[in-house]
C-alpha cells in the first residue's frame, strides 16, 4: 500500500511540476507563426533549387567520366 501511495504521490507531483513549466512556454501569435512558416518554405525552396543544381552538375559530371 506505501508503494501505492508513492507512485500516486510522484505522479501528482509530475502533473504540478509539468502545469508549472507549462505556464511559463512563450506561445507564438499566429502573425508570427505565419511569418516562421513563410521562412521555412522559403528556405524549403531555395535548398531544393540548390540541392537539385548540384545534382544535375554531378550526373553530367559522373556521365561524361563513365562515357
């Protein structure tokens, strides 16, 4: 029964600890968040555009040693 008490005494003591922590996270306005979003796909696109240059640089590269 003192096992059973302890576990339910951590888990109450997680909860509180875990609301505590919570109310202190900093949540984005969703202005904000749009303007994070708009970032990420940018950079999305601009990395895929790069990524894709230096693929077909490399396949023309590795076709014109292998032919």
């Amino acid at each position: 029964m003192s096992k059973l008490k302890n576990y339910l005494e951590q888990g109450v003591s997680f909860v509180k600890e875990a609301w505590t922590e919570l109310s202190k996270v900093h949540f984005p306005t969703p202005k904000q968040t749009i303007q994070a979003t708009v970032v990420v796909l940018a950079l999305t696109i601009v990395m895929a555009i790069w990524l894709g240059l230096i693929d077909l640089a490399a396949t023309r590269v590795v076709r014109q040693l292998l032919s």
